[in-house]
C-alpha cells in the first residue's frame, strides 16, 4: 500500500512543487513517503518513551507525529522559499 494515496492531492502535490523549488534531486513521491514513515517510527518511539511518564500514549503520538511533519513540511517550504529568492534577486 502506498502511504501516499492516504495524504490529500494537493498537499502531495504541493511537497513535489517545493522539493523541485528547493533543488532536491530525489523522487518526490519516494522522498515524501520516507518522511512520512520516519515521522511515524519516530512518532512511536516518542509515545513509547512518553508513556513511561504516564502521558497518554495516543494522544503523544498524535501530536508529535503532527510536529513532526510540520516541521519537514516547513523546512523544504523555506528551503525552497530561500532558493527562489536567491535566482529571482540575480
């Protein structure tokens, strides 16, 4: 199953734009998919080493999987950003 079918069109769409923006070289399909499933192993580990502390698994999963690809999201966007800025002052 391809993790990419589960994220809406536009956002897959728009990670391909920005990863081309930004000068990333790889497949955007296969780059987005392996964040999604680093985001997802890291999530876990995060829940599981929350959970010792008696904080909600679920719920400590959900959020820092949502932090986590914010934040990638947010990096390539700004990546991207930073190079179009860089060909459009030359």
């Amino acid at each position: 199953m391809n993790i990419l079918k589960l994220l809406p069109k536009r956002l897959t769409e728009n990670y391909e734009k920005n990863l081309v923006n930004a000068g990333i070289k790889t497949d955007a399909k296969k780059y987005v998919a392996r964040i999604m499933f680093s985001g997802l192993l890291v999530s876990f580990a995060i829940s599981l080493v929350l959970s010792f502390f008696k904080i909600h698994p679920i719920l400590s999963f959900l959020f820092s999987f949502f932090i986590i690809q914010v934040g990638l999201y947010m990096r390539i966007s700004l990546m991207a950003a930073s190079r179009i800025k860089k060909v459009e002052g030359v």
